[in-house]
C-alpha cells in the first residue's frame, strides 16, 4: 500500500512534537522538516508554517478552550494527542479561510492513527463542540490586565507580573498582544552593493504583490509582509540584503565602525552582525567573529561569501573563561550576550512553555563573566557595546551596573537604547555603549 503524502497539518504536527518532547527550536525543526518534505506544495508549506507558529503562539488559549469543552479535561491525553487537538483548535479558532468541518475531519482521521476509533470519537466530539460554542470570553485586559497576559497572551504568571513591573502600565497589554503576534520579516539592505530605495524597488519588482516599508529607526532596514518566497528572489541569491531585525540593526549602528577599525564581535552567532559591522566600515575594518559554536560560524562564513564581505574572520572561543589569547586589542567590541530571549518571543514562542523565573539570575551573572572576559580587550579610549534581545532590568541596566562597579575605568558613553515590538515593530533590545577611558 502505498504511503500516503503528507500534508501541512502532518507536518506540523511531526514539529510541534519534536518542539514539545525534543525541546527543538521551532524555527530549526521546521526548516529541517520543510527540507525534507520538498514535493510539498507552496500553499501546504505556507499552512505548515503558519499552524507551527500560530499553535506555540496560541497554545494557552488552545488549551483554555479545549478544557472548556472538555468533560475530563486534557491532562491525561497523550501528547500527540494533544498536539493534534491544538492545531485543529488553531484552525477552528484563528483560520477563517479553512472550513471548521475540514480541520475536524483531518484531525480526527489523526487521532485515529494515533490511539484508535475510541481517541477519534472524542476528538470529534470535542473539535464539534469547539466549532460550535467558540471561545471563551477572555479576561478584560482594562479591568485586570494580569489575568488577560495569563489567558489570552499566554505569558506564565511570573513573566506576566514581571511585564506589570517593567512596562507602564498604558504599554502592558500592547506589548504583549506585540510579542504573541507574527513578526514582520526585516531585512537590511547590504549597503556594499547598494541603497535600500533600489532593494526596496528590486524587491518589489521581483514580487509586486508583496508590501515592503522602510522605517526611519534603521537607516538600511526594510519592513517586509505577504512576500512569497524571499529567499529565492534573485535579489537574495545576489547577495542584496540580509535578515536582520530592526532592534538588532540598531544595536549594530550604536556599537559602530569605521575603516581602519580593529573590531571584535564578541558573540558573533551566525554573522549578521559582523557584516553589518563590515558594511557600516565599507569593508576596510579588521573585524574578527568569535563564538563558541563552529557550526554558527560556519554558517556565517557562508553569509559573508554571499554579501560579499571582505575583512573578516572568524575563531572560536568560551566567553565564560580566558581566552587563549588575550593580548590583542580592539577599537570597538560588541557583545551580543545569550539571554532570556524575552524580546523575542513572537519569533520564538516555543520559550514561554520553557523560561523559568530563576533562569534570568542565572544568565544575568554569565554576562557579567562575559563582559569582564572582554573588558582588558577594548583599547584605551574604545568602546564596549552590550545588548540583550530582552525587556528585564535583571539583564539589562542591573548587569552593566555590576559591570561599572567592578571596572571603574569604563563609563557610559551615551544612554542606553531599547526597543520594542509595539513601538517600534522590532523586537525587544537592550543595549548600552560604554568607553573605556584608560
């Protein structure tokens, strides 16, 4: 018998799981799934996408309205089970376009395969009831504004009171409806090829159904919606531009380069940052990437063949100790620390079932080993940017305090710069410039 083809709810649903019983990156799992499955049509891995995402981004009030439907509630149901009932919810609930009898239908022939005819009977059950009654009311977010982070936005009670605390409160449940809805794809313009008017122009040439926007918080920065396949435009394949979040280019533009700079990009991941940096020097800067995944430079290595960026190279190395050589110097250094992540939550939902209130103590003190690590490597009267892709004092302004103290002769060079998604359409940054004066 022949093996049936998949689908975009099938391969949602293999992600979802591998996310929630593996702990996967999202992002990760489905670009190997979608590589794996290349007969799937262009509309079904648009679906896929959509319900990974759209499920992680809505699994609280999935699961709210499923239990409200529910006689027994949803805590003995086998995982996949409960997978398969979220991305169906998702459906009924969120995707107008697809009829509530079509996704009953598919996900009960699921937990069929899965448990049996007995597993499908009260999937059906529940899916119709879900269908027919919708969702529950959700909490007003003017009258009690916690309730609604808990409920609709899917924030755990800790991360909910600590948005109350951070943000004021006008901004609260802007924020975080921001940090639960799709981001935008944003782009930067790579300026060694040319300007962002003529990538915008290309771009839409290439796709002209597409919205494409600049925005005046990035000088090189497009703002992309509704384009179908990005990266097969030829502008893509020619190097014309990099992804890169709005937040993150401005970090890049505060930390700065110029020609003749020696530059250390401190936790350089997968390059963007270093070519940007490369960029804003017009490629006449001696930037060194270092990070301790091989793999992500790696990666980057390929990114700087195709921008063609030139100056540039890489090494690993463990922020959390010495490094092996610690006699070089640099004009600039710039740490982009590992974090919570609290900032980029809508590109990462799968971290609000993961994030423990204990895990920012815990990496607020590994940044602060890893700016002293790179403290004695700025040269005198350099700079020393720290940033985090996060909204908490804990990681931010608490972390650079501690630094200050223990290094007297850095200072703060300019007031520290933050972003966020309701503001701005970026994601949530912190990030200070510091000065080393001797």
């Amino acid at each position: 018998m022949p093996t049936p083809l998949l689908s975009g709810r099938d391969v949602a649903r293999s992600v979802l799981v591998r996310v929630v019983e593996d702990g996967a990156y999202a992002s990760r799992a489905l670009s190997a799934a979608l590589d794996r499955a290349r007969a799937l049509p262009p509309e079904e891995r648009a679906l896929a996408t959509e319900l990974v995402y759209g499920t992680l981004r809505r699994q609280a009030r999935l699961d709210r309205a499923l239990e409200a439907v529910s006689d027994r509630g949803l805590g003995g149901l086998d995982i996949r089970v409960r997978i398969a009932l979220r991305v169906a919810a998702y459906q009924i609930l969120f995707l107008d376009r697809i009829p509530a009898y079509a996704s009953v239908s598919e996900a009960v022939d699921a937990c069929k395969r899965l448990r049996g005819r007995g597993m499908a009977g009260l999937a059906n059950a529940l899916l119709r009831r879900l269908a027919e009654r919708g969702e529950p009311p959700l909490p007003d977010p003017a009258r009690d504004p916690l309730a609604y982070l808990v409920e609709a936005a899917g924030f755990p009670p800790w991360l909910a009171q600590l948005t109350m605390a951070e943000l004021p409160p006008d901004e609260v449940v802007a924020f975080a409806d921001a940090s639960t809805a799709p981001a935008p794809l944003s782009v930067r313009a790579n300026t060694l090829r040319l300007d962002r008017d003529t990538l915008r122009a290309r771009l839409l040439e290439e796709r002209p159904g597409a919205t494409v926007t600049a925005t005046p918080l990035a000088e090189d920065a497009l703002l992309i919606r509704d384009m179908d396949s990005p990266f097969l435009t030829s502008a893509w394949r020619d190097g014309l531009f990099a992804v890169a979040d709005i937040g993150a280019q401005m970090v890049v533009a505060l930390a700065g380069a110029k020609p003749g700079e020696t530059i250390l990009d401190a936790c350089a991941g997968v390059g963007g940052k270093s070519a940007q940096l490369a960029a804003l020097a017009g490629n006449q800067a001696t930037i060194e990437a270092l990070d301790i995944s091989a793999s992500k430079l790696g990666q980057a290595e390929e990114l700087f063949r195709r921008l063609g960026v030139r100056g540039i190279s890489t090494r690993t190395g463990d922020l959390l100790h010495p490094l092996p050589d610690a006699s070089r110097r640099y004009h600039r250094v710039l740490l982009d620390a590992p974090c919570a992540g609290l900032g980029v939550l809508r590109r990462h939902p799968e971290a609000l079932a993961r994030l423990q209130p204990d895990d920012l103590t815990t990496l607020a003190a590994r940044q602060l080993t890893m700016l002293g690590t790179v403290a004695p490597l700025v040269l005198p009267g350099g700079t020393l940017t720290y940033s985090v892709c996060t909204f908490d004092r804990a990681e931010g302004e608490d972390v650079v305090q501690l630094f200050l103290a223990t290094h007297p002769a850095f200072e703060v060079a300019e007031s520290p710069l933050r972003t966020y998604p309701h503001r701005h359409d970026a994601d949530a940054f912190f990030a200070v410039r510091l000065r080393a004066n001797s």
